[in-house]
C-alpha cells in the first residue's frame, strides 16, 4: 500500500551477518492443526471452471437495455457526475466521442460498450470557480478536453500521466479547459490550464496559463470537429443527459457516511520509474530491464538448480498459442511438476488439477488495458504479461512447484479513483494536511502461488509452535492458548517544582525487538532464545521519573561515571547499559577481569548471547529494583540490523512520517530527517537525547553537510599495566575461542580530545532538528560498514547526574509497589495516572503501522487485552476527531493476517485484507472505489472488497445491472456455468472464486455453508474461498478499531473477497515471508520484482 520503512539495509551489518545463532526463516503459524487435503488434489479430476471476461471482451459485447436508451437531459451540472453529451437538441441522437487517437469525433452507434463508455465524461469542478467544470473522458481518464493552437480544434490530452513508454517525448503543450454550462445549453470556456512535464519539484502538476487567449469563448459544432468562437449566438447547443450507468460508490463503500475530501492529489512524480522495459526488456547488460533477463545467461536460457529451462515460458509476453510458443512449455511443465512431486515424501500432491491452473493462467494472460487509466501506461499493454511454472527442491530433495505471475497490479479498465471521498493520505502531518492518492501506477510484482496441498488449518487459534523447550519465553504470553500481551511504553512530559521531567511507563520489552529468531525453531511470536546463557528475559512493569534536560547544555562540575544497569531508555522501552560487562568470569570461558578491569560486553557478544537486534537479559538488573534479566542493549546493533523497524510508535509521527531521508538508491530510512540528521531514539537518565549516528558537519549549523559521528576514544597500543592478558593472548571457549586483543577490556580505551565529533561522554554541544537552538546530545556509534565503534552509545562518564525516581504499577508482580532510594538521586512517588499522557506503543507482532496516516496505524492484529489509546476524561465514550479505540480482545480472521498483500486476482492486482492499515474496514474508511480498489502511498492498486458483490444484494437478489465494469460480471453467470468464476488466488495457494447469487441456485456447492475463513469444499472443487457478504452492525462489529462509542457503529454490508486470515497452511510454504526488505515486512508475504527466491528464478538471486 505504501513505501514501506526501511533502516540502515543500503549495507547490512557485517556484525549481524556474523550472528547465526538466530537465522531460521520467520514463520506465521496460522493454526496449531495441519490437515492434509488430498481428496481434492487429484491431477485425474476435471472441473468445469470459468474465468472472468475481460475488459476487452467487455467492450465488444452489447450494451444491456437498461442503459441504451437515451436518458433525461439536464439544465445543471453536477460535479464528479457523468454525461452524455449531444450536439445540438433533445431530438437530435449525435454524440460527442473520443476516438482511438484521442482526439473528437461523432457518433449516433449506442450498441456495444466500446460505442457508450467513448461517449461518457466525467465534469469536475475547478476547485477555484465552483461553476466552471473540465471535462473527462471516462474511458480514458488521463485525457481531459484541451484546446490545440495547431489545428484550431478541441482534442483531449492526457493530463494525469507522463505518457508511458512515450514520457521521452511527451508534449509540453499539454492542458485542459474549464467551461461552464450556459442556461442557453452553450459550452463557454473560461480558463486554461497548462500541464507542466518538464523536470523540477513542479513536474506533473498544472498552472493557470496566462497566455490562453480564448477565455470566455463558446464551443461551435461541425462536422470536422469542435472550434472555438467568440460570441454566443456563434455557439452551438450542446445536451446533457445523464449517463444510464449507474458507476456511482455504493452506499455500503461509505457507510457512515463520509463527506468528499478536498485535499490535493499526490504527484505522480515520484511514482512513475517504473516502465513495461523493466518487466519486458531482455536486453542483456541493460540495467532498466529486470525480469526476463533474469533467466538467459550469456544470452541463452538459464537452466535452474532443478534442471528447468523457465525462459521458454516467457519469451513472449501473453497468451501464446503459436507453435512451439510458451503456452506449450508451461502444459509441458504441468506434466513434469505432476510426475515430479510423486517422489515427494510429505507433500504428494497438488491442490487442484492441472486443468485449472491452466484455465487461470489463460484469464491472466489474455487481460490488455484497455482504458488509459494508468498515470505511466501504455493502451493496449498486458496487465500480466507472464505467468508460468516452477518446480524447484528444497535441502531436503522434495519439489515445492509454483505458479508465478508476473504483473504490474494494474486492472485492465477504469477504476474510478476520482470518485473515492477518502482515499488514503501520503503520511506528512495529520490527514488535513496530507496529500492523498487519486493516481494509479506500475508496480512490478511477481506473485507466487503454491500448488502443492500444503493442507488447510482448523480455525486461528492454539497457533503457537513453541519449538525446543530449552527456550524462554516472554512473560506475559500464555503458552498454552497463544494469547500474546504486547508491550507498552509511555513517555509523559510533566513539570514540578519549576522543573522539566520525563515519566515513562513501560514493561522494558518492545516485542519484537529481535530481528529474527534462533534456528532451532519455527516460531516467529513468543520465542526469544540466548543458547549461550540461562537468564530468562522477565517484564519489568518500571515507571521512571527523571530531569528532562533537552535543549540545554549544563555543564557538570565533575564526572558522572556510569555504573552497572539502566543508564537511559529507549523510545521502544529498551534499557540502555554501558559497554561494561563487570570483572566477572566470562560464560563458558575461564575469562575474567579478576575483579578489578572492566570486560567489554559487546566484545563478548556470543559469550554473553545477544539475538539478532543485539539486545539480551541482565543478570545484574537495573539500578533501582536490582531485577534479573532486564532486557537491553549496549551498541547500536538494534538500528544496524533493521529491528527498530519492528515497533509501531502510535500517537506519534516521529518515525512514520513525511519527515524521512531518502538516499541515492531511493531507499527510505524513516530514522533521519529529510535532511539525514538522525533523529532521537531515546534518553539518558541525565536527561539528554539520544540520537542515532548521523549529525551536522558544524555542531553549530544545520545547513552544513551530514555525516556520521566519530569517536574520541582509541585503543591503546600497548597492554595497560596489570591486563590479565596480552594483545595477542588466544583463550578457548565452549563455543568461541578468542584473541584477546585490544578493546577486550574496557580499559583498552584511552580518551584523546578531538580526536573524533564527539567527547568524553560521547556526546556533544550541537544543533539539531529538535533542538535548532541547540541541545547538549549523546549519539551512537557505528562505522561505515555498519559496525559499532566504541563506546558505542554511553561510555565512562555521563554529562549530567542520572537522578531518577522509580514506583511500581499497583498490580505489579515484580515490584513491592513502592518508591525506593536509587543509588543516584532522590526518592520520590508520582502517579502516571493522574497526567496526560502520549503514548509511545511497542508493538506485538503483527501491530506494525506500515501506512502511517497519522491517527494510530496499528495493521493486522490486534492487542489480546483491553487498551484504549487516546481515553477521554472520566472514561466517556466520545466521538470527536482522532479518538480510536482497540475494541477487539482477540485475534480473528479478519486481523490475523499480513500486513500487505494476501492474494492476487486474474488481472495481477494484489488483494488486501478487509481491514486496512488502521484495523477499520476500507468500506467504512470510505476510501474504495466502486469496484472495490484503491492505490495506497506507493501508488500501487490493490482490491480490499468485492465490488461486484457490493452492486448485488445476495439476501434479495436485487442487481444493479447498469454497472458490468467490476472485476467479475452479470456475463459471468449464465445458467450453463456450473460455479461461479475463478477469481484470483490466497498467496497460500487456494483459489478464490465469485459469490453465489440466489438466482443462480443450482450452480455447484450453492447450498454448502462457508466457514470462518470464507471458503467450503464440495465436489471435486476442493477446499475454496467465495466472495461474500458480512454484515457488519454494532453488535458484530468487523472492525478492530472504531472511533468512539463502539454501540453507535454503523450497520452495513461488507463486501468479503478474503477476510484476512490464510485458511491454507502456509508454515511448510517455502520461502513465504519478505525477508529481505527490512524487518517490518517479514510479516509480509515476498512478491516483489527483487526478490532472490529460488522458486521464482530456478536459482538464488544475488
């Protein structure tokens, strides 16, 4: 949906690549039963399946009565409406009618719907003269009505897109005129526009062109077309009717409903890199070519690792029957996948024959666009241009075969994106001020559809694979039920007593602070494992009080030395510790600092254990409550290995906002500031701001260079006096042995002033986006190749005294609930509860906001207990802006799912949970189209609901017949079909096919219920998914998230084409999750062009 956050992944962490105790593949378990459906998978069976029409086929059918006849003209206009338009009178059956060249023509032919939808336009009104309206080709909704200075003559333009595959030579004249509709039924132009294509931060957007001197001009009919004169009566008459097909939002895509946003429209200009040469290309050395060079070598087909020529299934692009074309080497493969997975030992068999991948793949690839509708297209372009077959092994030797399609998730007709009264907002600043997607463009995706029966699952829950029982769990998740207690961090900014502090809450565990998890284990929610060492990870429901000193820079009359335990916190509720480990033995080692020097802890990471975020459990505790295995880091590893991106901070825009850096390569690092300052990940106790590594050149101007900061300590050059071991000295462990060379102790280090950015404290006076005044700041280290450099976050001293306060929660089963002294500091008691707070929520697994519009994205899952962000005074429901409220207490098979795409439908659209990124459904967000689709901040299409299913009303049967152009059709469904249509596919390999219709009641598995999961079996059909209708009302509310009072929710249909929740069982699916774009997205299935699976290529992509 959106550009998704990635940190610090331009170059990965030599240090976390050396980290291999916690590599194995992340896996969402999605039910605790695995039952095998064979009966279903039988090559031998043959089923009677049908796809959709196409739009192409759709244009060239007849148009139904219901919109042949002429309708009822009109004296105004209405805006966003859409229209006929006739020369001349009532009487008169001429139409005006963009042709193939975009350019006028006339027409009386009203047959088929090529003939209707070249005569239908939408007027939109000019946001600057509510009565003046341009004119919009409905067919072609990148064409707007121009005016060209050449032929004299009005001609429509494309004013919406950069021209396609023609962008290098797209016109710079290009622009619309704004008319009003005259009480004499006159077309008088008022203003012109002018589309600015050429490069600069105006690219792709309109200004007002001056220089128009036929303002305030009538339109004049001829034959040869449409001319502007200067006077009224030289004018022609034109007629308005209302267009007969009903392609209006329904009622249930904006239930409440909401009203018509008028934020601007995001630019394409950012949007539209993409081109067909990148999926189509195959140009060897070319480097705007990225998928079918992928499969020649040296300019002949690559053979897979499986042995498999995959190029001959895509040297031509579409539906090729032609001799020896690529449709005979995919049924070829068919046949060798159907003999190879018998010499499976698990899975044996396919989930459905042969035959329907086959029917499917033909649907796919015979879909041309046919509605210049896509801002960087081409007419006449395949939506998916590739779709073919792989059978590739695992270690094991066991086939895993897939279906892959190739597709620019764009559909093959219009989809009214104009239309849409909420449509999702690019992230910057709170939704009023954000622009919002009304644009669609290229993606480059590369779906992957399993083909062997994996098997299905019983419901959602007892989903947890807990793994080896050597393993430690988080405290708080109920092992037998897999009920999760996510993680809570609030930090609240108070004054007393004339001074600034903060209070934090928090249970000092953001799970999942981890960017992976150990190998001896599947589970991806609850398990975190230290092999090395035996200190269980435990909660620790802490409540900080300390000075906020930010924005200020106080110098110490002396030094602060850091001591063992808490030194600061985290915004994800982390403990910050210093780099020492004590004079204690070493685990598994006979190392010790023999009670007297200093160990470096991050030089004995594996001793100590760390998972992949570098984080571990204390033995120590922190320094008031001396508490076992608080949870915390000592180096920067947690940024360095994308794990920052596993916490969702809600009521906040900091992290996922418009305020982002973008490097040369275009990746986005959500961490920095547009300008590549890092931005504050947490505090010292001192109260002082952490930073991540990046800061100005000049301490003193933020205009100068960034860079990343250095450190002002070296190693020594020779041992200090008394260093139980030599440079060169080699100490075997259990598991590791190490050279005990400088940097081992803490005392290895030794202070130059000036050497590097920082100083002693590894700090420094500096300017920063926060504090442009300046602010005394503390940054973490890490070097070019992203590892840490010493003393990585906090070292010997502090700037100021760490004077914190501490009191437990009421129900606190780790603390006695009272305030203690600490060993630095005062005693003092405060109750959170009695501030205002802005909360900071870490986040459970699936809680992760990867569409931030600034009110709490939470995606796809909900917390297991109640908690209500936002709560209104004396715990009143109230339904004013922004309040949000998680409703659900349970995981259900609407938000336990991905958080990005779930399926993929005939035309190569990505499909998307019911829910969107803020758990409400799209429906009520009122931010779909009628047919169901909308491009999120990536300017990506993808369907949330079943726009078919919302034009037809199961329960009476009832129809809106105007409207053909969803998806699937009124054609679909003719009483020699035995089922309705196939669809699209669940990326867990089962097919989804349209809804029953009750006057359709004889058709296949009609009067078999579906289950929670929206699918049944019957017949040899095997276990699939339907289209259907939920109703969702106050007392079954779908949503997770609902604003206000829960029991004043709106009562609606919601139009299911997947709930959310895989009913497949995906867990044995190879290479299922995106693990190679950032941490976030390993919750989210991979089908992206850039993806390196075997299983996709036949070979493991560098």
């Amino acid at each position: 949906m959106s550009k998704a956050p990635v940190f610090y992944n331009g170059i990965v962490s030599k240090r976390a690549k050396k980290t291999t105790l916690y590599n194995s593949q992340p896996v969402l378990t999605v039910a605790n039963t695995n039952t095998n459906a064979t009966a279903s998978a039988s090559t031998a069976t043959t089923l009677t399946v049908t796809t959709p029409n196409s739009f192409s086929t759709i244009l060239s059918s007849n148009i139904p009565a219901s919109i042949s006849t002429p309708s009822v003209s009109v004296t105004s206009i209405v805006n966003r409406n859409r229209y006929m338009i006739k020369t001349g009178n009532t009487g008169n059956n001429t139409y005006i009618n963009i042709n193939s060249t975009y350019g006028i023509s006339f027409s009386t032919t009203l047959t088929k719907y090529s003939d209707f939808l070249s005569k239908v336009f939408q007027l939109v009104q000019d946001s600057t003269d509510l009565l003046s309206y341009r004119i919009d080709s409905e067919l072609h909704c990148m064409y707007s009505l121009d005016y060209s200075s050449t032929t004299g003559k009005l001609l429509f333009t494309n004013n919406w897109g950069n021209g396609g595959s023609s962008s290098a030579s797209f016109p710079s004249t290009n622009g619309y005129l704004c008319f009003t509709y005259t009480s004499a039924k006159k077309l008088q132009v008022i203003k012109r526009y002018s589309y600015i294509t050429t490069s600069g931060d105006s690219q792709y957007t309109h200004t007002l062109d001056t220089s128009f001197a036929y303002a305030n001009y009538y339109v004049k009919y001829s034959t040869s077309g449409l001319t502007l004169v200067s006077t009224d009566t030289a004018g022609s008459t034109f007629t308005f009717l209302n267009s007969k097909m009903d392609v209006s939002i329904p009622a249930n895509f904006n239930p409440i409903p909401t009203s018509y946003v008028s934020n601007p429209s995001v630019s394409i200009k950012n949007y539209v890199s993409n081109t067909i040469t990148n999926m189509q290309g195959n140009t060897s050395g070319d480097p705007n070519c990225k998928f079918v060079v992928n499969f020649y070598s040296g300019g002949s087909p690559r053979q897979s690792v499986a042995g498999y020529y995959y190029a001959y299934q895509i040297k031509n692009a579409g539906f090729d029957t032609s001799t020896n074309g690529t449709n005979t080497y995919a049924n070829s493969m068919l046949t060798t996948i159907s003999n190879n997975i018998a010499s499976n030992t698990v899975y044996k068999t396919l989930r459905y024959p042969t035959t329907l991948y086959q029917t499917f793949r033909q649907g796919a690839l015979q879909r041309t666009l046919k509605g210049n509708c896509i801002a960087n297209g081409d007419l006449g372009m395949y939506t998916t241009p590739y779709v073919y077959f792989t059978c590739e092994q695992d270690d094991d030797g066991q086939y895993h075969p897939f279906m892959c399609m190739a597709s620019y998730s764009i559909a093959d007709k219009p989809t009214r994106l104009l239309d849409v009264c909420k449509p999702p907002g690019d992230g910057g600043g709170s939704y009023p001020e954000q622009s919002v997607t009304r644009q669609a463009t290229l993606q480059l995706y590369l779906h992957k559809i399993p083909m062997l029966d994996y098997g299905v699952v019983n419901d959602i829950s007892g989903s947890i694979n807990y793994g080896a029982s050597s393993s430690y769990y988080k405290l708080g998740e109920a092992t037998t039920t897999g009920i999760y207690y996510g993680s809570k961090t609030i930090f609240t900014k108070i004054t007393t007593g004339g001074n600034d502090y903060l209070a934090v809450i928090s249970d000092g565990d953001p799970y999942p602070a981890k960017a992976g998890v150990n190998n001896f284990t599947n589970d991806l929610l609850v398990e975190r494992a230290w092999p090395d060492v035996p200190n269980p990870l435990t909660e620790q429901d802490f409540e900080y009080k300390f000075r906020y000193r930010g924005g200020t820079n106080t110098e110490s009359k002396s030094s602060f030395f850091t001591t063992f335990g808490i030194q600061g916190i985290f915004l994800n509720g982390v403990a910050l510790y210093n780099p020492s480990s004590g004079s204690g033995t070493v685990p598994g080692t006979t190392i010790s600092g023999n009670d007297t020097y200093n160990l470096n802890a991050v030089f004995f990471e594996h001793q100590y254990g760390i998972d992949n975020s570098g984080g571990h459990p204390s033995p120590e505790g922190n320094i008031i409550n001396n508490q076992q295995g608080q949870f915390h880091y000592h180096d920067a590893m947690f940024l360095t290995s994308g794990s920052w991106n596993n916490t969702t901070f809600a009521s906040s825009n900091a992290y996922f906002s418009s305020d982002y850096y973008t490097d040369d390569y275009g990746e986005v690092d959500y961490i920095r500031h547009e300008d590549g300052h890092s931005k504050i990940i947490g505090f010292c106790f001192d109260g002082y701001p952490i930073y991540g590594p990046y800061g100005y050149t000049d301490a003193t101007d933020s205009s100068s260079n960034v860079i990343l900061m250095t450190t002002s300590y070296q190693t020594k050059t020779t041992e200090f006096t008394g260093r139980p071991y030599t440079y060169n000295q080699v100490v075997e462990g259990s598991n590791y042995s190490y050279q005990l060379s400088a940097g081992a102790f803490l005392d290895d280090y030794e202070y130059i002033s000036g050497l590097g950015t920082l100083d002693d404290c590894n700090g420094r006076y500096c300017v920063t986006p926060e504090y442009p005044s300046g602010t005394y700041a503390y940054f973490v280290l890490i070097n070019e190749d992203n590892e840490p450099v010493f003393p990585y976050i906090i070292g010997k001293y502090s700037k100021q005294a760490r004077t914190v306060t501490n009191a437990g929660y009421p129900n606190d089963t780790h603390n006695s609930g009272g305030s203690t002294t600490p060993t630095t500091g005062t005693a003092g008691v405060f109750d959170v509860s009695t501030i205002g707070v802005s909360r900071y929520v870490s986040s459970t697994t699936e809680i992760i906001s990867y569409d931030n519009v600034n009110n709490n994205d939470m995606h796809n899952a909900t917390l297991a207990d109640d908690f209500i962000i936002n709560p209104t005074e004396n715990g009143n429901w109230s339904n004013s802006s922004g309040e949000r409220y998680i409703r659900t207490i349970s995981y259900n098979n609407y938000n336990y799912t991905g958080i990005s795409g779930i399926g993929v439908m005939i035309d190569g659209v990505s499909l998307y949970p019911v829910l969107n990124n803020t758990l409400t459904t799209a429906q009520k967000s009122a931010e779909v189209t009628n047919i169901g689709i909308h491009v999120g901040q990536g300017m990506g299409l993808h369907y949330h609901a079943d726009g078919y299913g919302a034009k037809y009303n199961s329960s009476t049967g009832t129809n809106n017949t105007t409207n053909n152009l969803c998806l699937y059709n009124d054609a679909d469904y003719t009483n020699t079909t035995k089922h309705p249509p196939l669809i699209g596919f669940g990326l867990d390999g089962i097919a989804l096919y349209g809804i029953y219709r009750s006057n359709y009641s004889s058709m296949d598995g009609y009067n078999v219920a579906l289950d929670s999961f929206g699918g049944h079996i019957h017949g040899s059909y095997g276990y699939h998914y339907h289209a259907h209708t939920v109703t969702s009302s106050p007392s079954n509310n779908i949503d997770t998230i609902t604003d206000g009072n829960p029991n004043d929710e709106p009562t609606y249909n919601v139009s299911v084409l997947m709930k959310g929740a895989w009913k497949g069982y995906i867990n044995d699916i190879p290479e299922f999750w995106d693990s190679d774009h950032g941490s976030n997205h390993q919750y989210a299935p991979e089908y992206s062009l850039s993806q390196k699976s075997k299983y996709v290529w036949g070979y493991t992509r560098g």
